[in-house]
C-alpha cells in the first residue's frame, strides 16, 4: 500500500519527516531487514534528482522511516514544488523486493534570512 502524503521544509533549514507503514488492515509494518530509499525531483522525468537521507527508524518493528534533509543541501535547490517517492527494499536470499510505500509533493519554502 502507497501513502500519499504532502511534506514542507523551508531552504537552509535542518527538516526530519517520518512516515510511519501500515498495512491494509492498519497494522504496523515490521521493517526489520529493510533498508529504504527517497528521492525527489521537479518531475519524474527530470534529469536532476536529489536524495533524502532515508533510514528506518528505531525500533524497525514501529513501522517509521525516517527522511532527513539538511541545510546545507537546501541552501543550493531552488524553492518550489517537487515530486518525492520512497521505496523499501528487502533482500530475502538473494530475492530482492522493492516496493514503493509513500510518495507525493515536497513544498520546498524559500528561505529570506541566510
């Protein structure tokens, strides 16, 4: 199951946004095992794509992934409106399932005061 969920950080700002999974019959999702990945861009076709530092929160039986984006990194992307995805992936002997779990609109604010 994908969560559509919209998230906002402002340029030159330290942001952390957590999704937390849950299944189809509102359970919490164990993603122990998993590792996980995020990224965003102006579109889906674009060229230039940045990440999140995506990880899974402790405990991993809670469910949380964790996205983090840094001042540093912010400071050199132009404010606007961005499209992001964040996908899990479990490596079960040697089969590798990849499974997009969230994605939506990243509002990336300007900043005023650098």
């Amino acid at each position: 199951m994908t969560t559509y969920t919209d998230l906002y950080a402002n340029q030159g700002a330290d942001t952390v946004f957590l999704i937390t999974l849950v299944d189809d019959n509102d359970v919490t999702v164990d993603l122990t095992g998993y590792t996980v990945r995020a990224k965003f861009a102006k579109h889906h076709s674009s060229s230039t794509k940045h990440d999140f530092l995506a990880e899974v929160a402790n405990p991993p039986t809670a469910g949380a992934i964790s996205l983090r984006l840094f001042n540093e990194g912010t400071d050199l992307i132009k404010a606007g409106r961005y499209q992001y995805d964040v996908e899990t992936v479990y490596d079960n002997n040697g089969t590798v399932t990849v499974e997009r779990v969230a994605e939506g609109v990243l509002y990336l604010e300007p900043s005023i005061t650098k």
